[in-house]
C-alpha cells in the first residue's frame, strides 16, 4: 500500500475544534447504560439458531486441565497442551461448536479485518493457506472446527454449556467447575478465555419491544427469513421488504453491502460514521504462499506487524494494508527529525500529522466514491483515526450509489424510537418489514457480569471482590491467591494491538510452559507472589497508559461512550514499551526457565 508521508497543509487547531464539536454532539448522560442485553430485550433471540442443543447427562468427572470458552483461547491453548502431552483437556462453550465470536457472527459478509495470514491462528501447525488476504466468517469458522479435530479437541468438549461457579478446593488442590447443565466435575487448572465480544447488546430505545415485523441481532442472523447464506448467497426472502439496518460500525460495514444488493428498500441509520479506508482483498496466491511457507512464518508475520505498528524500524512490511500505514507515515516523519528533537512531544505532534493526513484522505475517499454530494459529506468521519475501530472495505461507501440504499444520517442524535410500523429519527417514522441491529457487543462491563460467573480463589476471596479496585495479575495471565488458573486476555499484557489473537497466541505458548514445569516436577500448585504481581503492576503504571480510550474522542466502546474509565479501567494498560516491549519480555522470561514470580508447591 503506498503511503504519503508529507503532512498535509491542515490547520490543526481548525481540526481539533471541528472534532471536538462532532463528539459534544454525541454525549450522552446515561453513557454505556444506553444499552440493553439481547438476552434480556428478546430472550428469544438470545438462543442459538444454528445448532439444536443435544441432550445429555451430567458430568461429575475429572479433567487436567478445563478451559471456559471455546474460540480462539481455548483452542490455540488447547493445541499447546495437547503438544505438551496433555490430553485430558476439556472446554467449555456456551454455543454449538467450536468459534467463539465466529461461531456467533454468520452476517452475510463478515470476515477478519486484520490480514489472514497473521490473523488466523496454527495455521502452519494445520497446514492451512487462507484463501484470501482477509477471509471471511465461513473460511474462519471451519478452522476453528479444523483446529478442534487436528488436536483432538471435540473429544471432551461441552458445547451449549454455560458455567455458573468456579471455585477452588484448597483440600483437593482442584477447582470445581458448575455449569448449567449439571455438570459438577474437576479440574487440577483451569484457563477463562470468554473474550471481549460475546454478549450481544440492542440499543436501549423506547418501543423496541412493540415493532409488528421482523427484527433481529447481526450475531443471531435469520436466515430463514432473508434467505441466502453465510457464504453469500442472494437473499431472495428480502426482494420485497423494506429493511432497517441501526448501527454503522464495523459490522454494520461488511453487511450493507448485501442488504443494498437484495433488500427492496434499505435505510441505514447512522449515528457517528465510521472511518472506511480502502481493504484491497485479493485471493491468496498457492505459489506465493508455497514460497511463504517456511517453519516459523507465521510468528515471523505476527511479530513484523507488531512492529510496523510501533514506533520501532522494521526493515519491511509484510502485511502492507491500512493497519501498518499509520505506522510507517509515523516513522517517516520521525525519521526526517533531528535526533535531538525526538522527543516525547514532538513523537506525538508528529503521531497526530500523520493522523491527520490519513483522516484527511479517509475522508475525501468518502466524497469521491459516493455519487450524490450531501450522502459523501455525511458519511465523512471527524475524528482521530483510531478513536473508534478503523474500517477497511471496498464496497461499502459504494452501496450508498445504489437508489434503493438511503443513509438516515441523525447528526449524532441517534434513532429516536421504534414504533410498531417502523424506526423513528430526525422526527420522521420510516416504515419498514424488517429490522436488524448492528449495535455489536458489550465492552468493559464487568468482568463477572459479563462472564455470567464469579470465581472463588484461596480462602474463599472472591474475583468479584478482589478486583473491586481494579484488575491485578501478573503478566495479565496469573492472579495471586487463585492457583492453577490461566486468564487468557489481553489487559496487562501486550493489551491493545489491532491483531488481537496474537495475545492469545503468546499467552497459550506461557500455560504450557507452566503447566508442563509443574506436572514434570511434581507440583500441584502454582501461583504468582503478592510482591511478584504488585511489582508487575507498579512497573506497568510507569508506562503512558492506554493508547486508546481518550475522552476527547467521540463516544464509543473504546472510551466508554465518552464518559471515560475511572480508577478500575485505568489498570486495563499493557507494558510500557508496547505490545513489542511485553513479547520480548514474555519470550526472555519463558526461556529462562526459572519462572520468576511464580510460586511452585
């Protein structure tokens, strides 16, 4: 991808205040109380349309190892063990199979929006070559099952399981698993890897209980109703209906282009528009990637998209999509300073130039692809490029040129109500048949509440309880006075990087290391220190925070809908020097083979 690392002439204080203006419009008091859980708005369409649940008895049995949640988590962490000789090996998962967020989101165009390549897990280890530089949904769910039967996973799986109590046995030295079918069964470790995005959320709107025609949740798509498929078929059930889409984010991006290509009539309701930059997919090349293929490639990839990311100096850019180009257009104005001016402010004056330029460019691609004027304009983004997730697409703003497509832009305000004949906004009813909410997932609730779960450590201390004051953990996988239990996430660790499974892949690599040290020597306990853990937190402290999550962004999941974390989500940080500075410490920290901080017994 070419990038353009002169700084456009902008008048930057212009700018802040145009953004600035664009994100007063949008706060709102009630914050991320705005939304409902889908569960609980339509319990109905909370269950799983894809899989019939089998029944089955209760398990009261015995596991090494069990693992709640089954997408990427539980599955790279399983591969590692069963590598290291674990077979027993059980997860837990509240869908029909194997996939987590996949397993969930079948809307018609869903695909990864970071490179498949480095994306999408084992795939050496499988012997898998996406298909394309960005797969969709279908190809992704298949590995997640392909993964399953390579490592022998299905096996003890317990898919429509949902856990209910986690609690430790200091006399048995186990945990005790509960779920909701039953099961009271062991385990000697435990990992959680439920993830960021799993519990569906509806706007809070008024009426939305009322409305006569058909609606339902993007992660709980209804086929049978619209007809077509997961791979993407026509939906010829929405030749004749007018169709409501509520939400322009990320998924909102990848299905309008369906819905504008089938539904009779679709109005896409827009609150805040979403930065579009181009995706350029292309089919993935066999003798390119037979070329490619080498033992280690894919960590190789993993590691040099970290690092183009970061302020470092990569030598290449393996990826080369819309990801790393913010990175190099950094780099490159960095480059051209004396050494003597690199200095932390002038490293952020020159972070914000690039932004610019690349929202500038963001921006003008909107109003060149979009035929009519007023609708290119609307669909403009004014705001930091990563203040909200960045999108990447090649036929969304195209969909807009469709006559039967109208964008209902709400100037920040929102959609108003549902009635029974359709959606209100700007004053106006738009009477449509059908209507679906793109309205995503909960972010940064409450570990427990969103877990549907609380965990009971050492002396019956309570998760709940000890995090209160926010998280504590150490390397973000362990937690003093909860042994044998791995906490496969991101905070505290690498954090927020934009290829998120990387996390996980560095964080299994750690729970077979530990566990196969502690099986070979006879150990059946292992926990971090109290001073182990407080010293990581404290060095973690020193760093400049979360690079997302600023107030002065306009309002959304990554800042809390503009209201900010307080003094518990100020602990939801990674490691000083990044994402880069966490993996090299993690590597040097396994080969040591010492596992300082951790307490064996």
């Amino acid at each position: 991808m070419a990038s353009t690392h002169s700084a456009p002439a902008i008048d930057k204080e212009a700018l802040r205040r145009k953004y600035a203006a664009e994100r007063d419009k949008r706060l709102r008091a009630d914050g991320s109380a705005q939304y409902k859980r889908l569960e609980t708005e339509f319990s109905d369409l909370a269950s799983d349309p894809y899989t019939p649940v089998t029944p089955r008895e209760p398990l009261t049995d015995h596991v090494t190892f069990a693992f709640i949640g089954g997408g990427f988590a539980g599955l790279i962490t399983g591969a590692r063990l069963k590598e290291a000789g674990i077979d027993d090996y059980r997860i837990i998962e509240k869908g029909g199979d194997f996939g987590g967020t996949w397993y969930w989101n079948r809307y018609p165009g869903a695909q990864c929006d970071t490179a498949s390549m480095i994306y999408m897990p084992l795939l050496e280890e499988t012997g898998h070559m996406p298909s394309e530089k960005y797969a969709h949904a279908p190809e992704i769910r298949d590995h997640c099952s392909r993964i399953g039967e390579h490592y022998g996973l299905y096996e003890n799986a317990l898919f429509h399981t949902r856990v209910t109590d986690l609690s430790w046995d200091a006399e048995r030295k186990c945990w005790l698993i509960r779920t909701d079918r039953g099961d009271a069964f062991t385990a000697n470790y435990v990992g959680m890897g439920t993830g960021p995005l799993h519990v569906a959320k509806l706007p809070g709107l008024p009426g939305i209980e009322k409305f006569g025609g058909k609606s339902f949740h993007t992660s709980r798509w209804d086929y049978a109703y619209t007809g077509g498929t997961p791979e993407g078929a026509a939906m010829s059930g929405l030749a004749d209906k007018r169709v409501a889409i509520i939400g322009t984010g990320a998924t909102a991006v990848q299905c309008v282009p369906h819905l504008a290509r089938d539904a009779k009539e679709l109005f896409v309701f827009q609150r805040t528009p979403s930065s579009v930059d181009e995706r350029n997919n292309v089919p993935i090349d066999p003798d390119w990637f037979s070329k490619v293929n080498e033992p280690g490639w894919q960590k190789k990839w993993q590691e040099n998209f970290v690092a183009n990311l970061g302020v470092g100096f990569p030598a290449e850019d393996l990826v080369d999509d819309g990801w790393t180009d913010l990175g190099k257009r950094i780099r490159a104005q960095v480059i051209d300073m004396p050494a003597d001016q690199r200095t932390p402010a002038n490293i952020m004056a020159a972070f914000e130039d690039a932004d610019n330029g690349k929202m500038e460019e963001i921006r003008e691609r909107a109003q060149a692809i979009v035929d009519d004027p007023a609708t290119g304009e609307q669909l403009k983004a004014w705001y930091r490029q990563l203040c909200k997730r960045p999108c990447f697409h090649d036929e969304y703003l195209q969909a807009f040129n469709h006559p039967t497509t109208h964008l209902i832009h709400t100037d920040g305000k929102g959609v108003e109500c549902i009635t029974e004949k359709g959606v209100v906004a700007g004053g106006s009813e738009y009477e449509v048949d059908c209507i679906i909410y793109a309205s995503g997932f909960e972010v940064g609730t409450d570990f427990v509440e969103r877990s549907g779960y609380d965990v009971t450590g050492r002396d019956g201390v309570k998760l709940s309880e000890y995090w209160k004051n926010g998280m504590r953990s150490f390397h973000g996988l362990h937690i003093h006075g909860f042994p044998n239990m791995f906490f496969v996430q991101q905070n505290q660790a690498a954090a927020f990087i934009a290829n998120y499974p990387h996390n996980l892949v560095d964080h299994a690599l750690t729970v077979a290391a530990v566990v196969s040290y502690a099986l070979e020597d006879g150990y059946t306990e292992v926990e971090p220190t109290a001073e182990a853990q407080q010293k990581w937190i404290d060095f973690l402290l020193t760093g400049p925070g979360a690079r997302i999550g600023s107030t002065e962004c306009t309002p959304g999941y990554y800042n809390n809908e503009g209201q900010g974390y307080g003094e518990q989500e100020r602990f939801a940080l990674g490691h000083p020097a990044g994402a880069q500075g966490y993996f090299t410490h993690i590597d040097a920290w396994r080969k040591s083979g010492s596992f300082d901080g951790l307490e064996f017994r």
